[in-house]
C-alpha cells in the first residue's frame, strides 16, 4: 500500500542546510578556478554564508610587526581580506569570519597545523591580539558597512580541543582567548555576533565549562558552535584515507548535544551552529566521491535544521590543501575544483535540496515530501546505506506514494526526476571506467562532466480525486528528486501525433485499404 501524504503541512523546512559551507584556507579564494567553482556552487545551491582556516595566518598577511626608531609596531593590512570578501560578496555569499590562526610575528611558539603551518600556539601579547581583533573587525564595518556585517557570525577559533589546533589544548587558555577576542569585537560595536567554542566531535565536556566561564566573567558569547564528524580513525593508503563510518543518524545527534549539554545554563537557547561536519574530516577520502555519500547524507540534510540554526558542510572545493596539494583526481569536496567544476552525488543532493518546497507534508526514514506556494509538490527521496560494508543493500529498494495535488479539477501531473546512483550522475565511476586516468585528456573531461550529469525522466500521470500516486524504485545508493506540477492541457482539438509522418486522421487512416 502507498503512503498517504496528508494534505495539510505537518511543518516548515529550514533553509540550515544551507546557511553556510565549509571551504579550504582563506587565500585559495584568490583563485580564478575557485571562484568560479564557487560561483556555480552559488548558482545551483546558493548558501547565505563561508568559513574556512586562516584568515590571520600568514598567508593572509593582516599581521605586520615592523621596527621604526628602534621600537617595535605593527601594521594590519587588509589586501588580500578585500579581494576575498570582495569577491564572495559579489556572488551573493557572506563570511562566516574565525579568528584564527596565529600570525609567526604574534606566536608564543613555533607548532603549526596543516601543510600551509597554521600556528596554533597563544599569542606572546594578549594586547597585541586584541588590537589585531579589533583592528580586523572594524576594517570589516568599516569598508562593508555595520548593518552587513552584523550578519557575519564571528568565531573564536577552531577545534581548541584538539592539541593539534590549540597547543595542549589548554582549555582555560583558549577560555582566555575567547574572552579577549569577544570583547575586542564588542568594542567595535555590541551589536556584531561572536561566539564559539567551537569544539571537535567527542570534547563536549567543554560546553558547561565554557558556559559558567562566561558567565562569570561576563564575557559576551551570541552563539555556540560545535563540529559533527562520523568516521573512525585514519587509515593510510599512498595519497590517501580509509575510515570506518558510523550511521548517519549519528551525525544528528551530535547536531543535538550542544543543546542537551547546555540547558540550565545561561546559554540555553543560544543558536547553535554546527560550523563543520562531513562523514570524514579527511580531505583524502574517497568516500565523499561516490554516490553512497549523498545517500549517507540525504537524512541529515532533511532533518537537521530541525535540531540547529546552521550546518556547514566541509568543504565546498576540492581545492582543500590541508595535507597538501591534491594528487588525486577526486579530493574531498563538492566538485573537481581544478577540473572544470566536474560535480559529485553530494553536490547533486544539495541542488536538489535547493529544489525542494517550504511546507513539509510528509517525512519518513526515506523520503521527504514538500510543496512550493505554488503548489509544485517536491520529493527526496534516497535508498538506504550500510556503514558496515559486511551487509550488502538491496540493489531496488521501492516507494509508493499517494501525494495530494490540486487545484480542484486536476485530471494530469507532469513528473519530472532527476536522480543520482552508482549508475547515474557518477563522475567518480565514470573516472573508474576510463581506467583512472591521472590527467584526463580534454576529450576525457567532457566525458566526465557529461557522466556527472543526473539522469533525467518524465512521464504524465494521473490524478484521481486529487491525488496522484508515485511509485519510485530506487537503485543502490540512489538520491532522486521528483518534481509534480498539476497540468492544464491546452492541446487544441486538430492535434494528431500520429500524422507526423503525413499519415490522414485517425478514421480516415482505418478507412483505407
């Protein structure tokens, strides 16, 4: 028996899936390819805002220690900060601005993170800081305007908890630097956002700590911001990573824990944003080229903003140099970056969420039923996953349903699906097929970005009642979109395709020998 999709919404869909996404260090966005990967990203998909590694390293050259007259000042250079916001105001995209990492000529030590050296140690002088803070923001108001800018979230750097990103992941140390850098932004004016602590999957204990320090002191915090992940530990291939996976469902409930750690706290119903989160950290998995990707995804993105005001996929590109230069074809984020803007499932699977209606009229474990004001009825729809490897999935997996459609009178719904499997809209698969070439040809590009294409179908069916049913098999690992639109026939009464080929009418063609 179908599902029957009530007619009345049951709820609204959030566009969290969407309020930001994840990208590589702040200088790559100095690239022509990256810009345009991003502008096609902003075409198809069109998220509000941008966070990525950075933007006071070195690279970004916004810390400037010099001497004059024997003694020692600095001057705060926004080059490269202009070209950047620049250009992603320009394609209709916001910063979702961290402070982070520390400039050398500021660094109370010399460790570092990534390929590019992030210095993840304190500064030597917390005033220094707090005027590099201060001296970065109001540059921001100053050339973008302070209404503008109030909308960029600010962040107290990235993933503290980690020694890695924080040296010993001293945590009344990054308490301290939070409290100089939330009021060096509130100085510039009360009204911008700043907040954190952003912490790594499995540091939760650091949300109540981080809560009473700052209430304490009263110290100014709009936000809390937490990172998602589902894989195991790494293991390591030649140019690359394999993990374990968790269940999706996994990733929502960490969605979910800021908010269950923090209740009774004076931050409790603070938004929350997840500032990344991807199955894998690693920009060297493969998983996130294949099509069980985006159906390992689909769920979250149906259900997550149910649970926070943002979710930031990490990364958008590509062009994402944590462990250096990529030397694979495919390279962890949405599209090939440096190949032309080829698309993977998942990207597929944010387009066709950027298709999907307000009103949610049904949810369920495989689908998503939504309508536009229009009343254009939208479906996700995705087939089930197995994180094990061990416990193959069925290669169809069905769904019926009976989908209100309206106005009154409606006798034909035009189905329009567009979809994505191991078959279909499957670059990745298609580089397999080609035999993996390192540096495919032109001619072998074409082919791929032909391959990543969805595949596309449609057909007229009918509507009893004001109700049409759909039945959907979904292939392994499939992610599709249907798309339903009542249909005013307007086909004038001579219309015949049968004389297409010059044949006489339907009754004078039986007339005839």
């Amino acid at each position: 028996m179908p599902i029957t999709v009530p007619d009345q919404p049951i709820g609204r869909l959030t566009d969290a899936w969407r309020g930001c996404v994840g990208t590589g260090r702040f200088e790559l966005a100095l690239r022509r390819d990256y810009q345009d990967s991003l502008a096609l990203i902003q075409r198809d998909i069109g998220f509000r805002h941008i966070r990525g590694h950075g933007l006071l390293s070195d690279g970004v050259g916004v810390h400037r220690p010099y001497e004059h007259r024997g003694e020692r000042r600095v001057h705060h250079s926004f080059t490269y900060v202009d070209q950047v916001v620049d250009a992603y105001l320009d394609l209709g995209i916001r910063p979702f601005v961290e402070l982070g990492f520390m400039p050398s000529g500021l660094a109370s030590g010399d460790q570092t993170v990534f390929w590019w050296r992030g210095n993840v140690t304190p500064p030597r002088s917390w005033s220094e800081w707090s005027d590099l803070v201060r001296a970065t923001v109001a540059h921001l108001v100053d050339r973008y305007g302070l209404d503008e800018v109030r909308g960029w979230p600010i962040e107290v750097w990235n993933e503290p908890n980690l020694a890695s990103f924080w040296q010993g992941a001293d945590r009344d140390a990054y308490h301290r630097l939070y409290e100089v850098s939330a009021h060096a932004v509130k100085e510039v004016d009360a009204s911008l956002q700043v907040g954190g602590p952003a912490i790594s999957p499995g540091a939760d204990e650091w949300l109540v700590p981080f809560a009473e320090f700052v209430t304490d002191r009263q110290v100014p915090v709009d936000f809390v911001s937490r990172h998602a992940y589902t894989s195991g530990p790494a293991r390591h291939v030649p140019f690359g990573t394999h993990q374990t996976l968790a269940p999706a469902a996994e990733l929502l409930t960490q969605f979910a824990a800021p908010r269950r750690h923090l209740a009774g706290t004076a931050l409790a119903g603070l938004p929350v944003h997840i500032t990344e989160f991807n199955s894998s950290y690693r920009p060297d998995n493969p998983i996130h080229d294949t099509a069980f990707h985006a159906a390992y995804l689909a769920p979250v993105l149906a259900a997550g903003g149910e649970v926070v005001d943002s979710f930031s996929y990490w990364t958008f590109s590509d062009m994402f140099e944590e462990v250096g230069v990529p030397t694979a074809l495919f390279h962890g984020g949405f599209g090939l970056l440096t190949h032309r803007q080829i698309k993977k499932p998942t990207y597929h699977l944010y387009a066709f969420m950027a298709r999907l209606g307000d009103e949610v009229l049904a949810r369920g474990d495989d689908h998503l039923v939504t309508r536009h004001p229009d009343g254009r009825i939208a479906v996700l729809a995705w087939a089930p996953v197995d994180v094990t490897g061990r416990s193959p999935v069925p290669d169809r997996h069905p769904l019926a349903l009976s989908i209100p459609l309206g106005p009154p009178g409606t006798a034909s719904a035009f189905l329009l699906r567009s979809t994505v499997s191991e078959e279909a809209g499957n670059a990745r698969a298609a580089w397999a097929e080609l035999g993996r070439p390192r540096s495919p040809s032109a001619r072998q590009l074409d082919a791929l970005r032909e391959a990543a294409e969805p595949a596309r179908t449609h057909r007229a069916l009918p509507v009893a009642d004001g109700r049409v049913d759909v039945d959907l098999t979904l292939a392994r690992h499939e992610v599709t979109l249907v798309e339903l639109s009542p249909v005013v026939d307007e086909t004038p009464p001579w219309w015949d395709d049968d004389r297409l080929l010059g044949l006489p009418a339907g009754p004078e063609r039986e007339e005839q020998p």
